[in-house]
C-alpha cells in the first residue's frame, strides 16, 4: 500500500480515537482526579512542612503522572480488543506500527495534555514557585509521551490477559525510571539556578528513541497477544 | 557440520539427550573452579587494608552482578532466535535464564546490602550499582511474572522474548541515568564498590568465582530447560517412553 | 583456624553472605532434580492410566 493511504488511515483512527473519547468527557477527567488526588495525599502523609513540600514537589508531581499514566494505559486497546477491531487493524494492509502511533498519539491527547495542562495547580498545592513550574511543564510535555509509548508496549503485552492491569504495572514502571529521574532532576537543578541542557537532550533523546523503536515493540507485542 | 549439529540441536529429543551426556562434564569443573575460588578467597587472598576481611563477600557479590548482567543478555538473545526462528530450544532456554538470572539478582542485592552494613553502617544505601541491580531484578520478575499469566508456553515465550530485548535496550538507559542520579547526591563516601586498583592476589579469587558461576549457569540452565522441554513435549512419544523405561 | 573462622570480627557479615549464597546455588541444583524426577512419574502415571482403559 501506498503511504499515502496509511497517513489517511493514520488521521482516520486519531480522529475515531478523540471523538470517542469526547464522547465519554467525564470518564477522561478519572486520570485527572487520580493525579491531583495523589499528589495531594502527600502533605497529608509527610506533613505540609512548606519547605519540605517544596523540596519533594517535582518528584510527588511526577511520580503521581506516572501512576496516572498507568492506570490510563489500559484504554488504548481495551474497547478495540473486545470488539474484535484490534484484529482487523493487525490484518490490513496498513503498518501496524502506524496504528499504533496513531492509537499512542490519540492516548496523550487525552491523558497526558490534561496532566501537562493541571501541572501548575499541583505546583500551586506543593508551594512550587512559577519558574519551576514552567521548567516542570517542559518536562512533562517532553516526558509524558514517552510514557505513552513505552507504556503502550505494555499494554499489547498483556491486553490478552484476564488480570494484566496487575502485571501491567510491574512490566512497566522500570522502565519509567529514566524519565523520572531526568525530568524530576531539572526542576530540582533549575530550581538552583544551574543549566539544564544535559537533562532536555536527555528527555529529548528519550522522546526520539521512543517514538522510532516502541511503535514496532507494539506491533509486535499485538500481533503475539493475539494469536 | 556445525550447522547440522545446531539444526539437530533444535529438536527438543537430541538436545535433552545431549545436555543429558553434557552436564556431569561440566558439573565438575564448575565445583573444582568453585572450591578453587574458595579456597583463594576465603584462605589465601590477604586481609584488606581498609575494609579488614569483610571484603571477602566480593567474591560472591561481584560474580553474581555480573552474572545477573550476563544472563539477562543471554535471556534477550535466545528470545530473539526464539522470535526469528520459531526455536523451541531458544524459548525453553530464555525462560529457564530468567529464573535463574533473578536468583543471581537476588544474591547480588542481599550480598551487597550486607557488605554495606559494616561500611556504611546501614543496611542499604542507594548507590548507583546496588539501585540498578534492583531495578534489574524487577525486569526479571516481570518477565517472570508474564510468562506466568500467559497459559499457552509457545505465546507466553514470544510475549516474554519481546519484553526481553525491550529490557535490554533499556538497561544501559536505566544504568546511565541511575548512575547519573546517585552522583548528583553523592556525599564526600566513595563507593567502596569501586577499587581504584585491585592487587593480583585478590583478583585471582574473583576471575576463579566468575569462570565457576558461569560454568554453573551453564549447568543450571540445562537442568531447568530440560525440566521444561519434557514439560512441553509430555505428549510426544519419546517422552512417554522415557518415562516409562524409569 | 579460629582466626578463619572470625574473618576478623565481621564473622557475622561474611558467613551470612556465603551461606545464603550457598543456599541460592543449592536451591538452583536441587529445584530442577526434583521436578525433573516428579514430572516423569506424573507422565508414566498418565500412560498407565491411558493403557489402562
């Protein structure tokens, strides 16, 4: 086939992806509450000792995306599995690893931007001051797609599985970890006043060879899911 | 004739008969380089300057970091031949890696965190080295745990194989940027993982551990992907007579 | 020998290591031993049976 028809079918499954998911508006704000609700369990836990808040910040707000980010991942290929569509995607003509992308791209329209868009209230709650909440917002716009991608491997992996939301999370949560360490670390090192150019060519990097390398792990993961 | 003996290797009989006449051959030197390795750990390698005789646990430590390194490695590629290929051998001998990778893992973690005790007075730190290790004993335990989930072994070895190599190209990412974050609040201790140079006669004990724990992976893992072979070929008739003629 | 046995006063540390060690390497050997033997009396069980009827 022609790439022609595969970009169509491409902007055909983001568009299919984004209406459904408007149509059910309220269940796209759960990851939403889930994020903001986990950060603010944190004062509650540790104490709101201000300083102490605002030292942690960055790291509460991120590690809360990344548990946001799981527990949303099963959504991209639950309801397309049940009903039989993720077969036809991987028997047509078109590179499964373009589905997938589009699917991926479709998943961070819907929860990742949100959680970029909430960042500076959570800031606001952890006594994060503005200049770091700018820097934490670049690395959550830069980060929070990896999540999406490498997360989407998981998920094909186990979307077969009558219990995979448990194994989901073991399979994937190391693998957030250079992301989580680099993103935390700018705001940290921003924050001090010290350059940050190694951290973004670090999320950079990862942002690149994610969207190069996971699609076709997906693809392939799907394809051994459903044989 | 290499290629006949690999293409015969990977019918599940031959290979099961052949590790069968392989292993007492490599079971015995694996326990003469192990005792050997003992013996010049334990007895003939001097007390440390710094660290008095507690450093003798490198010479369990050290071997079992690298193994756990090493068999993830071998665990990936099988999965990859396993994918490429359709090698049952391949699947059998991924899965059986990854058990006892994890083990390695393990005994690395616990080996380390008890060498820190009486050099840093804690019972864990979180240096760079002992932080990858336990990331990496989670990659093993997923891999394990989703071979599990999965009922049919032939599905459940391609699932485990890509998640393998996709482990793979992350451990060098994961190992960078945890060594990169454990520098960033490192205090004025040096690792004391790290010698800056290590004398002959300590190094002799250790390259003695490394050679026996490879032997015995080697070893170990024929044991296991036999176990597993018979498991999945229950139905075969080779099987069935072998288990008869017991 | 006691001086062996007392690695210079991190007895404790050093033994422990080697012990678990030595109980993961054993556990490794024995683990397969036994399911190797079990799984082969399970399977000539079943063809009895199947011979049986």
């Amino acid at each position: 086939m022609n790439s022609a028809s595969s970009s169509a079918a491409f902007v055909l499954l983001l568009r299919r992806d984004l209406i459904l998911a408007f149509r059910r508006r309220s269940e796209m704000l759960n990851p939403l509450l889930f994020f903001v609700l986990v950060t603010a369990l944190f004062p509650l836990g540790i104490g709101a000792n201000p300083v102490l808040l605002k030292a942690i910040a960055q790291g509460v707000i991120w590690v809360a995306a990344l548990l946001a980010s799981l527990l949303s991942l099963d959504a991209v290929f639950r309801s397309d599995f049940d009903d039989g569509s993720l077969e036809q995607y991987l028997l047509s003509s078109h590179p499964v690893s373009v589905l997938v992308l589009a699917k991926v791209l479709a998943h961070w329209l819907i929860t990742g931007l949100p959680l970029l868009i909430i960042a500076p209230l959570l800031g606001v709650l952890l006594d994060l001051p503005w200049d770091s909440i700018k820097i934490l917002m670049l690395t959550l716009a830069l980060g929070t797609p990896v999540l999406s991608l490498i997360g989407s491997i998981g998920v094909a992996l186990t979307v077969g599985l009558r219990r995979g939301g448990m194994i989901l999370s073991l399979l994937v949560l190391p693998l957030y970890i250079p992301v989580l360490i680099f993103a935390a670390n700018a705001v940290e090192t921003a924050a001090a006043g010290l350059p940050i150019t190694a951290h973004l060519s670090m999320l950079v990097g990862l942002l690149v060879l994610a969207l190069s390398l996971s699609p076709l792990a997906t693809a392939a993961a799907l394809r051994v899911s459903l044989s | 004739m290499i290629s006949r003996f690999f293409h015969q290797l990977g019918s599940p009989r031959y290979f099961y008969r052949f590790s069968g006449s392989l292993l007492p051959w490599l079971a015995v030197p694996c326990a003469v380089l192990m005792l050997a390795g003992l013996y010049q750990g334990l007895v003939v390698a001097p007390t440390d300057y710094q660290q008095g005789d507690s450093y003798r646990i490198i010479y369990i430590h050290v071997p079992s970091a690298w193994m756990s390194l090493f068999i993830y490695m071998v665990m990936a590629g099988a999965g990859a031949i396993a994918l490429i290929w359709h090698m049952k051998l391949a699947e059998v001998i991924a899965i059986s890696s990854a058990h006892i990778g994890a083990s390695f893992t393990f005994l690395a973690l616990i080996t380390g965190s008890i060498w820190g005790k009486p050099m840093w007075g804690t019972w864990w730190v979180w240096d760079a080295r002992l932080t990858s290790e336990l990331i990496l004993l989670f990659l093993y335990l997923g891999v394990i745990a989703l071979y599990n989930a999965i009922d049919d072994k032939r599905t459940a070895a391609r699932a485990t194989a890509i998640l393998s190599i996709v482990g793979v190209v992350n451990i060098p990412i994961i190992h960078y940027s945890v060594e990169w974050w454990n520098t960033l609040h490192q205090g004025p201790t040096v690792t004391k993982f790290d010698a800056p140079s290590i004398d002959m006669s300590m190094l002799i004990p250790l390259l003695l551990m490394a050679a026996a724990f490879k032997l015995y992976y080697v070893v170990v893992v024929l044991m296991r992907a036999r176990c597993e072979l018979l498991e999945r070929e229950r139905n075969t008739q080779w099987v069935n007579e072998l288990a008869a003629s017991k | 020998m006691n001086e062996f046995f007392h690695m210079g006063g991190y007895a404790f540390y050093v033994w422990t290591s080697y012990a678990i060690a030595l109980v993961v390497l054993v556990l490794n050997v024995l683990v397969p031993l036994r399911n190797r033997r079990r799984l082969l009396a399970t399977i000539a069980r079943r063809a009895r049976r199947a011979r049986r009827t």
